[in-house]
C-alpha cells in the first residue's frame, strides 16, 4: 500500500485503502476471491485478527498470520458462524 503504515497507524484507514487496492486489481467481492487475508504490519490494529460475518475478508495483526487456530477462528466468522 501506499501510505504510512508505521505503529499508531489508524487500522480503518489501512483496511480501506486495502480494499481499495483490491478493488483496482478487480478482486471487488467473493465473485472473485473465496477468502482474502489482510496481514497488518505490527502496532497497526489494536487486535490480534477479526473477521466479518458471511464475509470474505478476514485480518490479522503481525505473527498472528501464521496462526492455524487464529485462520480457523476468523474464517468460521467469514462462514457465519458469530
């Protein structure tokens, strides 16, 4: 992305223009992609990942990428499980 990604950083303001990069390469909504996982850099999102009901997008801070029960956890949110 383009833009100031330093700790401190409002997290909104990165998902938006992630979104917004996604929209510019044509990945719009799940008619394009089954799953798309954001990885903030450290000190971005307050939140260790967080997921949107019946959504396609899920997002996760720092090493928490990498963390099979925190993918399982989001995801079941992106399948409607609150």
């Amino acid at each position: 992305l383009d833009m100031d990604l330093s700790p401190g950083v409002d997290y909104n303001a990165v998902q938006t223009a992630a979104f917004a990069k996604l929209n510019a390469l044509g990945l719009r909504d799940a008619a394009t992609a089954d799953y798309v996982m954001f990885l903030f850099p450290p000190g971005i999102s307050p939140y260790i990942a967080y997921a949107y009901i019946n959504s396609w997008a899920s997002f996760y801070s720092d090493t928490w990428g990498g963390s099979v029960s925190a993918h399982m956890h989001e995801v079941g949110h992106n399948f409607g499980l609150a």
